[in-house]
C-alpha cells in the first residue's frame, strides 16, 4: 500500500521514507519528528507499523493544528476542503487571494489545507514578518476533494490514538524527549546554516543544532538526521562535526530537473546520519565514524537507491 500524503509540502521526505525507515529499527516505543511538516516518515513509519507511538511537532502553529485535526477529525477538514475547492471554480485567482489575506489574519489551519494545495509548485513561502506570500498555482488546481478525503482518513486511521502533535521549538521537545524514544529530524537546510530561510516558518541556528544533537548523544537517545545534500559535486549545508560521532548514509534521490534542463546528468544525493546508538543498534558502519564529509567513500553497503513505500 502507498503511504498517504496529508498535503504536499516543500522538502517531504514522502518518496524517501521507505529508504530512510531501513535505517530504524522496529519495534520503537516512540518516534518523535521534531521537525515534522508534513510527517511522511511517521505515516510511513506507521503504515509498516515500526512503532507504537508518534510524537509530531512543528514550530509552525497553523501547520501543526492542521495536522492534529487530521489525525482527530478528518471528516471536518475535508468538508472544509471540500467547499473552499468549490469555491473556486470562478474566479480562482481572486479567490485564492482572499484566503490567503483571511489566513494571514486569523492562521486557520484549514485555510492554510487549501493554499498548500493550491500553491505555486507546493512551495511555501513566508516573508520577513511570517506572512504567507506564495501566489496560487495558475494550472493546476489542487487535490480533487475526493482524493484529499480519502488521503485524510487513511492517515488519521494510521495516527489517531497514537500520536502527540505539538507546535513547539524543537529544543523544548529534545529535552523532553525519553531514553527510549528515537528522534527523527529533518530541520531546514538554509536555516541550519543561520540563514532565514523563506520556504519555512522559522530557521534554526547551526551552532545551537550541534550542542542540541551534543546533548541527545550524552543522554544516548537514539536519533537519524536528514541533513544536506549533495547535487553532482556540489554540497549543500555546512558540514557537522566529527566529535558527533555519526554514521553518515547517502541516499540517491533521483536526478536534477534543473540540471537536466542545463543539459547536465547530476544525480541529487541526500544525507541521513545515525547516532553512534542508533548505529550500532543496526550493525552499521563502524568505518564510517569520524571521517570528515570529504573524505568519506560509501561502500556499496552504504548507498541506498530510494524505495517504493
Ligand atoms: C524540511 S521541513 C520537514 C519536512 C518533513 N520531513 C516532511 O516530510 O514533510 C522542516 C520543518 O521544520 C519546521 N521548523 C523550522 N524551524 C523549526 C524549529 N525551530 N522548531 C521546530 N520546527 C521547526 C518548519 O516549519 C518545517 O515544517
């Protein structure tokens, strides 16, 4: 069975996840997603049923609403989908508009369903004072209802009951994450590097990400991070420090469009990194510790082509 998708999000890990749940053990008391989105790798996660329990958290509030009402009542947000989609059949563009002035105003998380559907390629984008400003989609008009629906119901089948979803900082939910717990993160690329990055809610600090990934180790918390990617030879993120500790995967994620259009064959490889714990928990890649990304040969072992759900 396919893995639903709750609603399409710039930089998910949908069509990475199965791949990436490889590198997790089954049988988790609890997976928490510090950065979660739109959570594809616990819907993945709970599909193949590899853990008890999700912990979803979000810094960005209305995204996070969102995905607890899903989960609780997801009948109420495909109705709600349902007629603002109809809404639209004339004058689309000025429709679009005018949700998204309303959702700036009031962050409802149902209106925030509906821009994320209908906006430009998918991608969110926020200004300098947190308001949505990506225009709509002039093609294409979102998920039809009944998909959505039908998307809807099967991940709150997946996750109601079992999950905790919380609009928190991730630092807050590090520190109380417990020693059984394993840590799944994804945080923004442009932001660990400091930088405010547009196609998110907020960035985060690199410095602060390191001590933060520090302390999970000195706790022995178990964690995998997406982090960075590499596109030919060109890398993206700044590098993480050795004294980490971490076994570092490469997954293949497919070729460049945009390298394809400039008649180049790049092939866009992302980065997962395990904990020393989470490592060592799955028999993997004690010649991998240590080594500074330059340096780093993948065995064969080690380089993972992504995987159907
Ligand atoms: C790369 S996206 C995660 C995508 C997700 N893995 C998926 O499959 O949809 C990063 C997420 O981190 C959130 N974020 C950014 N800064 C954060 C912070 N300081 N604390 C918690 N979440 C944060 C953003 O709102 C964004 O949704």
């Amino acid at each position: 069975m396919k893995a639903p998708q709750p609603f399409q999000y710039q930089g998910s890990k949908r069509l990475l996840a199965a791949t990436i749940l490889r590198y997790l053990p089954s049988g988790m008391p609890r997976l928490v997603e510090p950065f979660a989105g739109s959570a594809a790798l616990s819907i993945a996660c709970a599909l193949k049923g590899s853990a008890a329990r999700y912990w979803l958290n979000d810094c960005n509030q209305p995204l996070a609403e969102l995905l607890r009402q899903i989960i609780h009542h997801p009948e109420k947000v495909a109705d709600a989908y349902q007629s603002f989609w109809r809404d639209q059949s004339e004058m689309a563009l000025t429709h679009y508009y005018c949700v998204r002035e309303d959702f700036n105003r009031t962050r409802d998380p149902f209106l925030l369903l509906y821009l994320l559907a209908r906006c430009v390629k998918g991608a969110v984008r926020y200004n300098a004072n947190g308001l949505f400003n990506q225009s709509p989609d002039k093609r294409r008009l979102g998920t039809r209802p009944q998909t959505l629906r039908h998307n809807l119901m099967a991940v709150s089948t997946l996750l109601c009951g079992r999950a905790l979803v919380t609009a928190r900082d991730y630092h807050e939910v590090l520190v109380d994450c417990q020693p059984t717990d394993v840590v799944y993160m994804d945080p923004p690329y442009q932001g660990v590097c400091g930088e405010r990055d547009a196609r998110y809610f907020s960035g985060i600090v690199f410095e602060d990400f390191v001590d933060a990934l520090t302390q999970l180790n000195e706790r022995g918390i178990r964690f995998l991070l997406s982090y960075d990617g590499r596109l030919g030879g060109q890398h993206y993120g700044k590098a993480l420090p050795a004294a980490l500790d971490l076994t570092h995967v490469e997954i293949k994620a497919g070729r460049s469009a945009q390298a394809t259009l400039l008649g180049r064959n790049a092939m866009t490889m992302e980065s997962i990194y395990l904990s020393r714990s989470l490592a060592e928990e799955i028999n993997l890649g004690a010649n991998m510790h240590n080594l500074a990304r330059g340096q780093q040969k993948i065995p064969s072992s080690l380089f993972s082509p992504a995987l159907p759900i």
